[in-house]
C-alpha cells in the first residue's frame, strides 16, 4: 500500500477512500467488507510505526541536547575573545597613525617637489623643443607633406602652452598663426577638389590635419561653400526659368532633400557630427538663395490678383511645409545625435519668409471672403427669386467660413485665431448687412409701405408665404451658426490647444513666463513641432490667443462665445423677417381700417339721412370692412397651419426666436406663447384692435346717423 499520499498538502481523506475501494470493486465485487478489515489493519500497524519512529526521534534528540548546549558556550566564548582582540588592533592601528603622521607629511611633500621638477623639465623640453621645431619648420614646408607639417605645427602648439609666460609669448603665437595659414593655403586647392570629388580617404586626412592644429571651422568653410555654390547655382538657373514660383520651390527642395540625404551618408563617414554639419549647410543655402524667398514671396503676391493672393499663398506654404514635413521625418531618427539649436535655425529659415503673411493673415482672410460674399447674389428683380436666392446663401455662407477655418489651420496651424475670427465678423456683418438690404427691397416689392389706391379688398398670401420661408432661411443661420461655433471651438482647442500651457494664467505675467519657459523645454524635443511665428512677431495677439484657448478650456466648447456677435445680428436679422412676415399678413386689416376715419365725410350728406336718424340700431348691418376684416381674420389659422404644424426644426427655431408686435401684457399666463399659432393670432388681434382704436381717434366729427353705424361694426367686430 502507497501512504506516501498522507504527506500531500491537498490530502483529501475520501477521494482516497474511493480510490482504494474502487479497485476491489472492479476485480472482486461483493468483498468490500473484507477489503475494508483489511485496510484498517494496514493503517493500525502503520500508525504504530510512525509511534515508534517518532519515539525514537525523541529519545535521539533529548540525549544530544547536552552537547549541543556544550558547544553553543563554547563558540560564545570564542566570540568575546575575538572582539577583544580587535579593539586590541584598533588601539594600535591607531597609535601607528599618530606616530607615523609627520614622516607621511614630509613624503607628500617631497612627491609634490618631485611632481613640480618634472613640470619643469617637460617645461624646459618643450621650450627647446619651440626652437628646433622653428629652425626645421621650413624644410618641412618644402616637404608639401601635409601630415608631416600638420605633426610639426601641432607640436609647436604643445611647445607654446607651455611658454604663456615668456615675454615673447605673442609673438610666437602670431608666428604660430602665421604658419597654419600658410598650410591652410597651400592645402586649399586640394581641399575644393576633395569636397567636390567627394573622396571620402582624402576628407578624412585633411579632418585629421585640421583638427590636430585647431583649424576644424576652417575645414567646414570649405565644405560649406563648394556645396553652397553648388545649391545656390541650381536655384539660380530654376529663377531664370518660365516655371512658376511653387515649381521653383518644389524642385528646389527636391534637390535639398536629395542633399540631405546625400551628404549625411558621407558626412557619417567624414566628420564626427555629421547631421550637425548638413543641417548648417541647408541654413547656409537658405540664407545664400538669390533672388531670396522672402522677396520671390513678396512679388508673387503683389502680382496675385486681390480675390487670388490667398490661394497662391496657402500654395506656396503647402510647397513648404511638404518639405519641411519630409525633411523632419528624415531627422527625427537621429534628432538626439543633432545640434537641436541648428535645428531650430534651420526650421526658422525655412518657415520665417512666410512670417510677415501669416502676421497678416487677418487681413489677408477679411478680403478674401468679403470678395467671395460680394459674389453671392441675393437681390432678383422677382420676390421668389430672391427668397430661393436667400435660402441658397446659406450654404454658400458656412461653406466661405468652414473654408476659412481650413485655411487658418493649413497656414498658421491655428495660431492665427484671432485674425481668423475678425475675418468672420466681417463676413457675417457684410452678409447681415446685404440680407437686411435684400429684406427691404422686399418690403418694396410687396408694397408694404404704400397707401392703398383703392379700397377694393385683396386677400393675397403670397408675400406672407414668401416671408414665412424667409423665416426658416434665418432659422437655419441660426441653427448652422450655433453648429459652426462648436466646430470652430473644436477645431481651435485640437490645433492650438498644444500652446496652451498647464500652468497658463490669464493676464499674469507669471503665467505667461511659465508657459514661456515650458515652450522652451517642449522646443528641445522636437523643433519642427513648436515653430511659433506668433509668439516672436506679436506677442500682444499671441497673449490674446492664449485667452481663448484658456477660455474655452475653462468654459469648454459648448459654452464658447466666439460668434457672439455675429450670433447676435442673425437674431436681429430673424427678427427683421418676423416683422416682415407679419406686417404682409396685417397689410389688408391696416388698409382697411384706415378708411375708417374717411367714411364719415364720404356720407355726411347722404340722400335719407333723416331717416336712418331715426332707425333702431338692431336695423343696422356692419359695414363691408368689418366683415372684410372678420372673413379675413377666420382664414389666418388655415394659412398658419402648415407653416406651424410641419417638421421644420429651422423655421420653429426662428418662430420661437423672433419677437411680434403687440406681444401680451407682462405678467399674464397666457397659453398662447406656447403655441406658434395661438401666439401670431393674438398678435394679429391686439394689433387690429389697437389700429382700430386710432383709426376712430382720428375721425374728426361723428354725426348721430354714422355713430350708431360705427357702434354697431365695434359690436360686429368684438363678436
């Protein structure tokens, strides 16, 4: 039997129960009792074993105790000796340090001496050795051995450091200086056939010369120049072209690239920093380019038509940043081994010509879009062509300033905001201005403010249907203003948030310095991510930037108020198409109403007038313009209707936005301010019955017969 199971950790007492029975049951079923009997004897006499085993051990241990007591006060007697022997060695390591303290002080000081005599042969060595170098330094010369005269004036440079203070000191040196030009002029021949064969074995030695008699930046004048010359020759050939200004670029940089990736392939080989090295001879080109950019910018935009210099600038920035964008993504592997202040020079030289346009690209936006809006037309010589004019704007609209938004992104990388939201302003003012204009040649054409030639009654809903889908065009600016708004939020805080610093606090110094300085240390990561023209040319507007982006942070962008203004006048516009649809609505009651104060001297005289004196008044009928007004004032709801009831979530933002005449009085609870059409109603009422009013006002006399007539349409009317 296995009892090695007992000693598991995860023992469990029946599955070993019904592992030990089920093989009886498989081999001799019916003997369970007998199996049983069995195992319980083998646990019985193996249970005595463990006893006897663990006796034994007892026994074993309680007689070894005594020795082992033994031996532990032995080694705890062996420990106390041991300590006291070794503060017995440190009292006499440190009674030798107190007796041997002097002689260790006058060793020192006769190593020093010794150190100084040695300074001073090597002094007088190299001394000598100034004097025999000079005496040999021109049959060396005759050599043209370049390695050999770069080995001899080394050595002399290492003579002189040790003659600073001999009074002939800067002769030498001028002596010294005089020698490494005339090596640097003989070698200078071979030096611009090297650089111009790109012979790597030849570069290197002239390396080795330069650097051993301190010359390097000499070395890299040459090589800056034979390549420069090169590059700027290209540039020049492309300006005498026919091409146009963004081919010039776009070829021009297609030979930088290529240079770029040229050159840092045999610099890596030549020179210790070679990205260094490249990266100052892009600068150097950029800086070398005749005509220069920043002139080839300024006369491509003055020759640019006004509706055209925009376009041609993103054109000529989009050249750019292409490359700027290639150039970086060849950098940025080793942007560690590179000099990041070169890098941040070069960025500079190739985004700064575009500066004094992106400082300007306020105003470069407000023309633009205000030649794109003048274009819109929204005047026609027919009342529905100018509604259909007026709804197709809108689009046209939102589409210039969704551009605009693009624009200022692609060409300032949203640093331009405020610029962005002037040019918006003046979009939205000049089309208020032009919709507000194109309202009133409305009113015009549906002769709101003529005095009727007749007194014929005309119902005629054409102009108030006009006016009604005039309406809807102003809910829809509404609705697409407040749309834009948090797009444009959006869009600013996800392009210019990056500038915003954590620490920034709005009109405090130490805020701004903070956000300062974290530019700064964000500038040493990557360069080409943390250009910012704005923060050099104009710190005021980029102070005022960092307002918005704070606010809009603080605030978020559903809480924004950039188009407040703009926002404002479409309100005001909206309430101007209100009032043009209710005064179409009104015109026939006001032309009707004013022949009240007319009708008393047009039958003062009348044949029977003494008569009619004399009627009852329930003899009496109202006179046509009441039943006029009645008929007229039953059939508003059935015109009201489709315009109120149908899904239009634009015309109901512009029903609820706008403000009637003659609203009810203030304090009432009044439910028809919930209803659109409850609410035009009962301006219309209040409107007729106050017209009403000054229309009998201005009767100048009644006579008995014409006051009982007017009693009884005032009686018709309020029924």
């Amino acid at each position: 039997m296995d009892f090695s199971k007992f000693l598991d950790d995860d023992f469990d007492v029946k599955d070993w129960v019904n592992g030990a029975f089920k093989v009886v049951q498989k081999e001799a079923p019916g003997k369970a009792d007998t199996h049983a009997a069995t195992l319980v004897m083998k646990l019985q006499l193996f249970i005595q074993e463990v006893n006897n085993a663990i006796e034994e051990s007892s026994i074993q241990a309680l007689q070894n105790m005594p020795r082992v007591l033994r031996d532990a006060d032995a080694l705890k007697q062996e420990a106390t000796f041991l300590k006291e022997q070794m503060v017995l060695v440190k009292e006499d390591i440190k009674k030798f340090e107190q007796e041997t303290v002097q002689s260790m002080q006058v060793l020192v000081e006769i190593d020093q001496v010794k150190g100084r005599m040695q300074q001073a042969v090597e002094a007088l060595q190299e001394a000598d050795k100034w004097s025999t170098l000079s005496a040999d330094i021109e049959e060396t010369f005759k050599t043209q051995d370049l390695a050999v005269i770069s080995s001899k004036l080394t050595s002399m440079q290492n003579s002189l450091a040790m003659l600073v203070d001999t009074p002939d000191y800067s002769e030498k040196c001028v002596h010294l200086e005089a020698l490494k030009n005339r090596l640097e002029a003989m070698a200078s021949p071979q030096i611009v056939a090297t650089f111009n064969s790109m012979s790597i074995e030849q570069a290197k030695l002239f390396v080795k010369v330069f650097t051993e008699i301190d010359r390097m930046p000499q070395l890299l004048a040459y090589y800056y120049k034979c390549h420069k010359v090169s590059l700027v020759g290209v540039w020049r050939d492309l300006s005498q072209t026919e091409l146009a200004l963004n081919q010039w670029l776009s070829e021009f940089y297609d030979t930088l690239l290529s240079t770029w990736h040229s050159q840092v392939q045999w610099s890596s080989q030549v020179f210790k920093n070679p990205y260094e090295v490249v990266t100052v001879l892009l600068i150097q080109t950029l800086g070398a380019m005749v005509p220069s950019i920043p002139v080839c910018l300024s006369t491509a935009m003055d020759r640019a038509a006004p509706e055209e210099r925009l376009d041609t600038l993103l054109e000529l920035h989009q050249t750019t940043s292409t490359f700027g964008l290639s150039l970086e993504a060849a950098m940025l592997p080793h942007l560690g081994e590179n000099n990041l202040l070169k890098v941040n020079e070069l960025v500079s030289a190739l985004y700064d010509p575009y500066k004094p346009f992106q400082l300007q690209y306020g105003e470069l936006e407000e023309a633009f879009l205000l030649i794109q809006i003048s274009a819109v037309p929204l005047e026609h010589g027919e009342v529905i062509d100018c509604v259909e004019e007026l709804s197709h704007s809108v689009g046209k609209l939102f589409g210039l300033a969704g551009a605009a938004v693009d624009r200022c992104v692609r060409l300032t990388d949203g640093l331009a905001v405020c610029g962005l939201l002037k040019a918006l302003k003046a979009l939205f003012t000049k089309y208020v201005s032009d919709f507000s204009t194109t309202l009133q040649s409305v009113r015009k054409k549906c002769k709101l403010e003529e005095v009727p030639s007749s007194s014929a009654f005309q119902e005629d809903w054409t102009a108030f249907q006009n006016s009604v889908r005039i309406i809807a065009t102003c809910g829809d600016l509404l609705r697409q203003c407040g749309a834009f708004e948090q797009q444009l939020s959006n869009k600013i805080l996800s392009t210019a948030g990056k500038y915003l610093s954590e620490s920034y606090s709005p009109r405090s110094l130490a805020g701004i310095q903070e956000a300062s300085s974290a530019e700064r240390k964000s500038a040493t990561k990557n360069p080409w991510q943390e250009y910012n023209y704005l923060q050099r040319g104009n710190v005021a507007e980029y102070n005022n930037l960092m307002e918005v982006l704070y606010s809009l942070k603080e605030k978020g962008t559903g809480n924004s108020s950039l188009l407040a203004e703009p926002r404002s006048a479409l309100i005001r516009l909206n309430q101007q198409a209100n009032q043009l649809a209710f005064d179409s609505v009104f015109l026939q009651i006001k032309h009707q109403l004013c022949l009240v104060s007319k009708m008393e001297t047009h039958g003062a005289a009348g044949i029977g007038e003494s008569y009619t004196e004399d009627l009852p008044t329930f003899s009496l009928s109202p006179q046509e313009y009441i039943t006029n007004i009645g008929q007229y004032l039953m059939s508003l709801p059935l015109h009201l209707e489709p315009f109120v009831t149908q899904e239009d979530s634009a015309l109901e933002m512009a029903l609820h936005a706008g403000k009637l005449p003659f609203p009810p009085e203030q304090g009432d609870d009044i439910p028809e301010l919930d209803n659109t059409a409850d609410y035009w109603l009962g301006s219309i009422a209040r409107a007729t019955m106050q017209t009403y009013c000054d229309a009998i006002l201005l009767i100048p006399q009644l006579t008995p017969r014409f006051t009982k007539q007017l009693a009884t349409d005032i009686v018709q009317f309020c029924l």
